[in-house]
C-alpha cells in the first residue's frame, strides 16, 4: 500500500480565507508519509480540477468554512469527473451542518469530516478508501 | 526587605520538597509548566509605580481610563449580518431594541473582497457569512431606521475598507448626519489578512497607501472614527499563542504608524484613532495577563519609538471577541460556559468593547435565540458577577504579575525579531509569521490528539449525539436577489456620472500623492458598485499573490 505514495491535494475552493484547518490536516498528511500538494486560497472548482489532473493526484481533499460547499464541492467532483479521474477520492471538511452532508455524499464526496476530527481519521479513512 | 525575601524562598524550596512527590502521582497532570505556586519571589523586580501604576495612567497596564467600568459597562457589541441587507437591518434592529449598545457588521466575502453579487466568483458565497453590499442602495437598506447619529458602527471590513466608509458617510448624509457625527471602526487591517485572514486584494504597498490615504481624510473630516482595528483575533484563530497574538499583531501596528509618518502625517494627529482587536481565548489568567501586557508593549512603543506627546496616542484601546475556534461542534451547549469564561477575561483584562459568540458557531451561524444567550452572557458577567465592579481586579496577584511580565517579554522578543527581519511587510512577505502561526496550529491539534491537551466533549467526555437541529439557514435564494437588486439599482442611476467618477478615481489612483478618499466617496454617492470602484483599483494596484510553505 505505501511503496507508492498516495498523492493528496489540499484545496480551499471559494472565497473564505480560514485555511488553519485545511494546512494542519496537509501537515498531517504529509507526517502520516502522504505527498501532499496545498492549492493555497481562493481556488475555482476549475482551478482545483486542473490542480489534481496536472499533479496526477490519488486523493482531492476539500475544506470550506463559509458556507458554500452546497455548491461548490458538488462542482469539484462533477469537474474532476470529467477530466476523466474517475476514481479520484473526493473529501472535504469544514464547518458542515450534519443535514448537508448526505446530499454531499450523493454528490460525490466520499466523506465530510466536521469539526474536532482528529488527523488520524482522515489519514485512515484516505489508506482504507484510495485506489491505487 | 532582603531577609524576607530570604525567609520566602526557604519556605518556597521546603514547600516544593514536600510537593514534589506527592505531585508525581498525578501523571495525568505532568505536562503542565513545571511552576505551580506564584510567591512574592516571582514579581521582585516589578515596580508599582513604572510597571502596573494606575488606570489611565502610563504603562496602563491597569486600563486606559482612569474610572474603567465604573464610568460605563464596555460596548456589548455583538457581530452580525447574513443575508440581504433586508435581513440584517432586522437582526440589527433587533440587537438594538435587546440593550446591545453597539453595531457589528459582518460582510459576505464577496463584500470583503471586492466583488459584486453577479460576478461569477461569488457564485455560492453571497450572503452566506455576512451581508452582501453591494452599493450605495444596499447600505442605505441595511441601515435604515437606525440613526448614524447615535449609534456606533463597527465594520468587519479590510482590502475595501475605504469603500464601506465612503458608503457609511453617504449614508449618513443622506440622514442629515455630518461625517464629524460618526462612531464606530473599520478593520482596514491588511497585514492580518496576509498573515492569517486571507480576505487580501492588493499588494501591500498600494493597500498601505489605502490605509494611510484614510488615516489622514478621518483626521480631518470623520474625527470620532477608529480608523483601524489592528487585530490579533485572527492570528490567535489561525492558531498563534497568546504572546505571538499580541506581538505580531503590535508589529502589524508599528508598521501602519511607520507608513503613516513617512506619508508626512503628525504621529499625534492619528495615533489616537488606532484600535486593536484581541482574542479571549480559553485559559483565563493567562488572557488578562495578555490584554495588560499588550497595553504596556504598545504605550512603550509609542512613547520611545515613535515619541508621542499625546497621552491617547499611547493608550492601547481594544475589541474583544470570544474565540470562534474554542467552540465545539460536540455537546454545543458547553460552549455556552466557555464562552462566560472568556467574557470574564475579557473584563478582567480591561476591554472596551466585546463580541461574545453564540454556543451554535462551530456548526452554522448563529440563531437568533443563541445570540440573545450570547448577549445575556455578557450582562450576567456586567451586572451580576461583580467582576466589573473594581479596576483590574487581578493586579497584584503573583501569578498574574508574573505572566504579565512574561507574555510582554515573549512578545518584545518576537518584535525585535520582526524589526531584524525588516518589519512586518517584509516578516509577512517571507512567510515567517503565516509559519510561526502554522506551527503553532499544529502543535495545538497535536497536543489535542495526544490527550496533553484536553477538549471536553471532543477528546473527554465525549457522548453519542444527535445533529443538532434548528441551526440558522441562509436562503439559498439570496445570490439570486442579491443579482435582481443589483441590475434593477444600474438600470436606474445616472451611468454617465458613474464612468466620470471611475475615471476620475482611476486618475487619482495612478497619483501616488492623492488622497483616494474623496474620490470613493464620489464614486459611491452617484452608485458606482464596490466591484466596479475595486475593478479599478485593481487594475491600477494588481493584486496579491500568497505564497503558502506547508
């Protein structure tokens, strides 16, 4: 499982600037031995679709805390899925009200983790769920 | 004097003696720092009168008025806006008939960055973390019925902050309230957004010149506004410590006062408009220590560094705000108890004005019903507590003493180091201060995940859960409303006044010796939109690139 890295992109699509989250889980990742890319603020969904085809990426992992993610996560996978990365893990995480999170699923995010995950999770549920 | 301090410590060294194998038994309480017990040994070389001295009087590590609480509670200023402009002129109206004495107003990010409701970049954020503005015509709405005379104003706004004043004179004048009438504060404090916030347009010289441009109009024109909120609440958010909180954020001050005086402005003539704006946090007497350290650190700075001859100027005033990233998801209602615990820092420490946040916040925004517990908390802490009834009630105190001296010692070190480095625009260029935060957000978590750190309810005492229902919901309709508003407001104003005022603006921008105000303020009364007076500017400005080092 772990000869090949998995390769993880870290993206912050939207506007919100609040990234403490999504830099601590690329951290995270990365000290679990996960190659990890971090996109940086204020990406487009297009701009992260483009981000996870040129990296050449097993996992996209999304992080919004505005509000937004309605719209915006199911935009993510609707545009990776359509460069052809069919089996590319799509999470995301963030400030997440539980009922939005089964139309996530059905959208196409494999999984949402909310507030007071720990790391550890995320780095599991990534090792249990990618395809490589 | 030297026998008595003799006759302590060979009390002190018996007491550990005889603690510290009785304290071994206690694993579970090993990561903590090594000192337990404060004595006079720990605050021998502070000096009453130099280092505490009394309220409103220099260092004013004591407070910046001489009455504090016992002249007036501090602002209860509770942060609001979702929505329409319609909606939040509701909630404000609302919050003012509950006994809030102050306005908040928090923005769509669109709003905070300068993009209109139909550009397709704001696609699924308008409205949903504030209230979109999008011209003159949606100020107007959301403050409307309330008079600009008697209330005091803060705007959660930076990179447009000129552009939301601008819109709050106009408005003001259309009330028949003169510019010299106004109250209340602007954030415009960019080199936060670089280092933490992340709601940046331009590079940062040109906002410098933003900044300084409304330092100098305010001095002259809008003498009663906080021209800037100089805020360590987000570094702390993005996980700094408490002394990192206070000295990035006095670095952040040193460099907008730097700019100014290099623009020609008198030190005095604005310094007693500065503001800051700091985090309560969770560990109670640590904050205290850290709102008095902060208020020594900056009347230092003041007084030897920039040679302010004005008591004001060296006066650290400050906002407070509970911190969002304590509260829990898990067992919500707890947060309601950390949040009167920050409330009683807050006090303690000596603020002037303070937003406490609502249990529901680690989940959506707030409800109505939680911020009205929200604001109860903090007439609970005012008028039962008797926390606001005597002055800086934790002076004296060994422990307080001490770790006041001890958080302004860490923060003198940060900010010789960030003087080394050339200031803060250069520390936040090279990325040094986005990393000393990052670290420290990551130690956090990892303290959190290891157990060294306890969060009840998220890795203690946990409990199965239901989801929480009732949480606010933003109408998903709003971009859609915000779009009709917005077309209906261009097809019915003058456009030929709108271009002449753009291109006049656009002139004045490429002038590096003009002041900008004027000309936003010309472009806002004939209802040019914020994206097309930030279209502008960041034509002329461009705009910043982060670069982020995991």
């Amino acid at each position: 499982m772990m000869e090949k890295h998995i390769r993880v992109l870290v993206a912050k699509p939207g506007l919100d600037g609040h990234d403490r989250g999504a830099k601590v889980v690329a951290r995270a990742l990365r000290d679990a031995g996960f190659e990890v890319i971090y996109t940086g603020l204020r990406q487009t969904p297009e701009q992260i679709a483009e981000a996870a085809l040129q990296e050449d990426v097993d996992v996209v992992a999304m992080s919004i805390l505005s509000g937004a993610h309605p719209h915006l996560f199911p935009k993510v996978v609707e545009l990776v899925r359509a460069n052809g990365m069919k089996d590319t893990l799509i999470i995301g995480g963030g400030v997440i009200p539980e009922g939005d999170i089964p139309a996530l699923k059905k959208a196409g995010i494999a999984e949402v983790f909310t507030p007071g995950t720990p790391t550890g999770d995320i780095v599991e549920f990534i090792k249990t769920h990618v395809k490589k | 004097m030297s026998t008595e301090k003799e006759k302590i410590q060979a009390e002190l060294d018996a007491y550990n003696a005889s603690v510290e194998k009785a304290t071994a038994k206690f694993p579970e309480r090993a990561h903590l720092p090594e000192q337990r017990l404060y004595t006079p040994l720990d605050i021998k070389d502070t000096d009453y009168a130099d280092d505490i001295s009394f309220p409103g009087v220099y260092p004013y590590t004591r407070g910046v008025q001489p009455t504090m609480y016992r002249g007036r509670f501090w602002t209860m200023r509770m942060y609001a806006g979702f929505s329409t402009a319609e909606e939040s002129n509701k909630r404000y109206r609302y919050l003012i008939e509950s006994g809030a004495s102050g306005l908040s107003c928090a923005f769509d990010l669109p709003t905070q960055i300068g993009y209109d409701s139909d550009d397709p970049i704001s696609e699924g954020e308008v409205g949903k973390v504030g209230v979109a503005i999008d011209s003159l015509a949606d100020m107007e709405v959301l403050f409307d019925k309330i008079d600009l005379g008697k209330v005091s104003t803060s705007m959660t706004i930076n990179a447009p902050a000129s552009v939301l004043l601008a819109m709050y004179i106009a408005v003001g004048e259309k009330q028949g309230v003169s510019p010299d009438q106004l109250k209340g504060t602007i954030q415009n404090d960019i080199l936060k957004e670089y280092s933490a916030r992340g709601t940046y347009i331009f590079p940062p010289r040109p906002s410098m010149r933003l900044i300084t441009n409304i330092f100098e109009y305010c001095s002259k024109n809008v003498p009663k506004w906080n021209t800037i909120s100089i805020s360590g609440y987000h570094i702390r958010e993005a996980g700094s410590t408490a002394s990192q909180e206070i000295a990035f954020t006095i670095s952040d001050g040193i460099a907008y006062v730097e700019a100014a005086i290099k623009a020609g402005l008198d030190v005095d003539a604005f310094a007693g408009r500065l503001s800051f704006f700091w985090n309560a946090h969770n560990n109670l007497l640590e904050e205290v220590a850290k709102f008095r350290a902060s208020r020594r650190i900056w009347a230092k700075v003041m007084k030897e560094r920039f040679h302010a001859k004005k008591e004001k100027s060296m006066k650290l005033r400050f906002h407070t705000q509970t911190a969002g990233s304590m509260l829990t998801a898990q067992q919500p209602n707890n947060n309601i108890v950390r949040v009167a615990l920050q409330t009683a820092a807050a006090v303690m420490g000596g603020t002037q004005s303070l937003h406490t946040n609502s249990r529901d916040e680690a989940l959506a925004l707030p409800t109505e019903e939680s911020v009205m517990v929200a604001l109860r908390t903090q007439q609970i802490v005012a008028y039962e507590s008797g926390l606001a009834d005597v002055i800086d009630p934790l002076a004296g105190s060994y422990y307080v003493e001490a770790m006041t001296n001890k958080i302004e010692a860490e923060a003198w070190d940060y900010i010789k180091k960030i003087d080394e480095i050339g200031g803060a625009v250069s520390a936040i260029e090279q990325g040094y201060i986005q990393k000393e935060i990052q670290d420290s957000a990551y130690k956090w978590q990892m303290d959190v995940e290891s157990g060294a750190k306890t969060i009840v309810g998220v890795n203690k005492f946990q409990v199965e859960e239901k989801p929480v229902e009732g949480l606010l919901r933003v109408d998903a309709s709003v971009g859609e409303k915000q779009k009709g508003k917005l077309a209906a407001m261009k097809a019915k104003r003058d456009n030929d006044a709108v271009k002449k005022a753009l291109a006049d603006l656009e002139a004045a921008c490429d002038d590096t010796n003009e002041n900008l105000m004027p000309h936003i303020l010309n472009a806002v009364r004939v209802y040019a939109t914020l994206g097309e007076i930030c279209g502008v500017m960041r034509k002329v400005f461009g705009e910043y690139e982060a670069h982020t080092n995991l």
